[in-house]
C-alpha cells in the first residue's frame, strides 16, 4: 500500500486536534455505530481537563487506498520538545492557522522547525466560519512568515485550504461553506511524497517516542529508514557516539490504524511503528541490524530555560495524603520522565533530598508536577528561576516574544506594567473588534508570576502568547512581589473569629476549620513585608452576647490558588507542598528564627 507520513503543526488552541477527529470519521475509521470522544487523540485526564495537547501521539487512516500517518503535536511552545522529535518521522507538515487570530509566536515556532528540515508544507486556514475571520489577509500573513524562516522556493509554493474542523469540510476557496473533507485528503496524497528510504539497505530505525506498558514494557516508536524487520528478529540500539546500549529481539511490533495500535508481523522501510523487546534504548537511539554500526542522526533539542526545585515534603504534615514521599522514589520517577521527554533536564543537589528540574517553561514543568501529584507523591516545589549563561565574560539570560490581544482601554496598563518588568514595545496595532495586538521583548524572569496580575487588570478578557526568542545581555534587577504573605505562627485548625480579625490585614488563602502548622502561608499581607499571626485564636467562652452583631460572623470567600498560580505566586524564600489532597504555600524555614538567620544571610551575601 501506498503511504503518506504528516505532522499537524498549529498554534495552541486554532484546532488540531478537532480536525483529526473528523479525518477519522470521514476515513471510515470508526464504525457508524461507534461511540467516539470528541478530541479522541487528548488520551490523558490532563489534556481533556485543559483542552490542550501536551504529548504527539501517532495515527493512521486510510484513503483511496493510501495509507496516511498523522502525528498530532503540541500547540504550546513549553511542550516544544515533543515536536522537535516527531518532525525528522515525517515527510510533509499540515499547517493549520485560525482564520481570525492568524500566524501567532508558536505557529512560527513550529514552522520554523518544520521548513528547516525541508518539509512540504500544506497551508489550512481553519475557522473559516468565524464571524471575525479574514482568511485572506491571514494567508498573506502566513506567506510573509515563511518568507521571514527562510523557506525555499518549492516551500513557498505551498498549496492553501480553507476549513473548518469542528463542521468537516475544506475547500480551495475562502466561501467553502458545506460539504466534506476529501479536497484536503486529496490534497495530501497529492502533495507529500512517498518516504523516502531505502527498502534494500540493513534495518534501521530512530527512536523518537518513549511509552511503558505493564504488559510488553518499554514501548518505542518512530519511522523505519531504511530495510524490513520481522518478529524476534536480532536488533540492538546504538546512541549517537555508535555505542552499543544494548541487544536484544523484537518481540512485538506494532503499526497505527486510527487510534489503535496494532500488531503485525513485520514492517518496512517508511513505516510509523512501535517496537517492544528492549529494556534500556530510549529517545534518539537508533534501533537497527546487529551488522549496523552507524546512527542516524538524531535533531538537536533546544536548551531549557527555566527551573525549579523539587523536594522531599518535609512539613509537620509530610506522609499523610500520599504514598510516594522519599528521595529515591522521586528521583525514579524524574530520571524516567528525563528519558521519555528530552526538554527536561534533572540534577541531583549535594544533599540528596532535592532535584533541580529544568524545562521549557512553566507550564511544561506545572504539568510534570501534576502529573506526579495524581501518582501519589508529595513534593516540596520552589520558585522558578531562569537559567544564565555566560557570553564573553558577560551574563546573559533568556528572553521571549510576548504577543498580548487586549481591548483597547486595558492597553496602557498592560504596556506599564510589561514596562516595569524591563519588556520593550516592539509592536502596537489594532487587531479588530475594539481590541490592540501588542508585542514585547521580555526577559523570561520578568513574566514569572505575571500571567495571573495580567488576567486582573485585563478583566479576564486579554491574551498571551509567549515564545522562546533569544538569550541576550541580563536586564538588572527586577521588582519582585511588592507585598508580604501572613504567616500562621502555630499548628492546629483554623477558627472564623481569628480568621474574621485577619481579613483586614490582607486577602486570605484558607477558611475556618483548616488544619495549619508553623510557618504556613496563610494569606497575602496588605502591606510589604510577611507578618507573623495567629489563625486559631477563638473568642473567650465568658464573653457570651445575646444579639448584637458578633452572633454570625461572616468570613470573605477565601482565594484559592491553582497549582501553575501557586508555583508564580511564591518569593525565593518559599515553596509549594504538593499532595494528591491539597496544594499549600509554606516558608522554606518553618521556624521564625531560623527565618530571620537565612534573611540575615542573604543581606549579607
């Protein structure tokens, strides 16, 4: 059977994964009787709850009787790593951009990456049917974007779709407003070639995604580059220096067909497969012959940027709602993500109890952390801080290109604000609708913790994109959190008349009858600097009243944080506890004292 292999690559949210669902069922995949999920490809909790794609996953339909590998990505520059791999398995890349949004900071990301390794690419303007759309202006954007990374001429004569996911149905023309999906099926066959490999040459076959099953084990995927490989045929895995990692057989081999993967007997070159048999080959090994004793080349990964310390709870309450909770089986589990996702970086510290964890960004690492939690661990998680480098004798840190759409009356604020956080302007203009497209230079240390003040002073109606742009000169200091935290200043439950006495200090994070212990953040101060309180104080049995205005005390709404808004919200001298229960924010020093010695220590330094 003829193939085509193809990676839908988009910005977060302009309708990947939609448009896969309905390549599905119009391919025959599902049974006309078949109960199907919508976005059936977001397989984990965390990417139905979110409604964003966070790892690629591989399918398959057939067309006319062409097989077509798809591999759906992230939209998310955080998750970035996971498009780097896939992108050396295929041989075309749909390019799916929203009608009204347009080429957004991750659309060039992407693209990017794509149009350097030569890819064909396939322009779909999704959303046609918005009412804000301008598919038109929005090609023409698309074609100035590729004329800027460089694109070459056969990838600049890319062929254009306009559709509409969610309603199945593409056509050349900006009017499609009916019918199916078949133009950009043909479209496909069309123009992405055939693999192109050698089906004569000795087995070989890169690694570029990592999966366990309790049953088979390691699970390794990627495209056959060249010869055939049967079952329980002899194969060994070389790294990128042509060492051996290990040998071992083929035990099962797998291809794609929709959802599923399916056994087969063998495979040949230009194939999407996973293969199980070996116990220690991982992500950027190259699978072969045991005559092979050249690697593939395997894409280089961008660096990570930010990072954040993972330790051992060690709070009053540390054991009590998760089972995982000691070093060594933080450290398996974080060693076991580093292999199956190569953005992320762990070191161990000298004392052993803590992992300084290095990723793309907050979200990517947030993620991991949640990930973790439902799994039964508790973890102790410090502040993120970005990761310097050195240039000439000079310090220099990462920055980002921040896009912000937001009406017009919140602009300035959000201009002001970016501002004080050492961001440059580079661009203003009207995005339509009464709203402005701004966009910044940043330092990625000046947009930690922002995300949450931006949504308060856009009334929830802005948004921001951020990208990776560059590493360049470090900006000087940057104002930090200008107010202070209220500290409980013993253990026990929590009572509403101490509580109701506290709400005039600031805003609270807990309510009444919530177990709390020393050094517990219990609030945000209204003023700088943290103040030391006492959450538990109950009124004085003897001072009884019959009626009067102390009978019903009525405490504010506490606000309660999510794990990402937690993670931005904290100082250097804090950290989150994580449980599968609950999320607290704490001091790192529990005790005052101790507190005040490390504060010393610090001015010092």
């Amino acid at each position: 059977m003829s193939q085509r292999n193809i990676a839908i690559i988009a910005h977060v949210d302009h309708g990947k994964t939609t448009l896969v669902d309905q390549l599905f069922r119009q391919s025959g995949t599902f049974r006309d009787n078949e109960r199907v999920e919508e976005r059936a490809m977001d397989s984990n909790d965390l990417e139905k709850e979110r409604g964003i794609t966070i790892l690629a996953k591989c399918t398959s339909v057939e067309w006319k009787g062409t097989r077509i590998n798809i591999v759906d990505t992230p939209g998310h520059a955080d998750f970035g790593g996971e498009v780097e791999r896939i992108l050396s398995m295929v041989d075309g890349v749909i390019l799916l951009v929203d009608s009204a949004e347009g080429a957004m900071p991750q659309t060039k990301f992407v693209t990017g990456k794509a149009l350097a390794l030569g890819l064909k690419p396939i322009v779909v303007v999704n959303k046609i049917d918005r009412p804000d759309g301008r598919a038109e202006e929005v090609l023409d954007e698309v074609f100035d974007l590729f004329v800027n990374l460089d694109a070459n001429d056969e990838q600049l004569d890319f062929p254009s779709m306009f559709a509409s996911g969610r309603n199945g149905y593409a056509g050349p023309t900006p009017d499609v407003r009916e019918g199916d999906l078949s133009p950009l099926f043909d479209k496909i066959i069309e123009h992405v070639p055939e693999p192109d490999v050698d089906p004569d040459a000795e087995f070989k076959f890169l690694v570029t995604l990592l999966d366990r099953d309790n049953f088979v084990g390691r699970i390794l995927t990627g495209k056959v580059e060249s010869g055939k490989i049967d079952i329980n045929m002899p194969i060994h895995a070389i790294d990128m220096d042509g060492e051996i990692v290990e040998a071992g057989r083929a035990t099962k081999i797998m291809a794609f067909n929709g959802l599923e993967r399916v056994p087969v007997e063998s495979a040949k070159a230009g194939d999407i497969i996973s293969l199980a048999g070996l116990t220690k080959a991982t992500v950027s090994n190259t699978i072969c012959d045991i005559s092979v004793r050249e690697p593939i080349a395997a894409q280089p990964i961008d660096p990570p940027t930010l990072s954040m310390r993972f330790a051992v709870n060690d709070s009053p309450v540390a054991g009590r709602e998760g089972d995982k909770v000691t070093s060594r089986v933080i450290r398996d589990r974080l060693k076991r993500e580093a292999e199956s996702n190569v953005a992320i970086k762990v070191t161990e510290s000298e004392d052993r109890d803590s992992f300084e964890v290095a990723g793309r960004g907050e979200l990517q690492l947030g993620v991991l952390i949640e990930t973790m939690r439902r799994e039964g661990f508790e973890l102790g998680i410090s502040r993120p801080r970005v990761l310097y480098r050195e240039e000439d004798g000079k310090r220099q840190e990462p920055y980002e290109t921040v896009v912000i759409d937001v009406d017009d009356e919140y602009s300035s604020t959000v201009v002001s604000k970016m501002q004080r956080r050492k961001a440059e302007l580079t661009e203003q203009r009207p995005s339509g609708a009464g709203k402005t497209r701004l966009t910044f230079s940043a330092p990625s240390r000046g947009l930690i913790g922002y995300h949450g003040e931006f949504l308060s002073d856009t009334r929830g109606t802005g948004l921001m994109n951020r990208l990776f742009e560059k590493y360049d000169d470090y900006k000087g200091v940057i104002e930090g959190r200008p107010v202070g935290v209220l500290v409980s200043n013993g253990t026990g439950a929590t009572a509403a008349y101490a509580l109701n006495m506290l709400e005039e200090r600031g805003v609270l994070f807990i309510g009444a009858q919530t177990p709390v212990y020393e050094g517990m953040i219990i609030g945000e101060n209204a003023k700088p600097g943290d103040l030391d309180v006492n959450p538990m104080k109950s009124k004085a049995l003897t001072n009884f009243r019959v009626s009067g205005k102390e009978d019903a005390i009525r405490l504010t709404t506490p606000k309660v944080m999510t794990l990402e808004q937690a993670i931005a919200y904290i100082d250097n001298d804090e950290l989150v506890e994580v449980t599968p229960k609950n999320i607290r924010l704490r001091k790192r020093y529990l005790d005052p004292n101790d507190r005040k010695k490390a504060s010393r220590r610090a001015e010092a330094a």
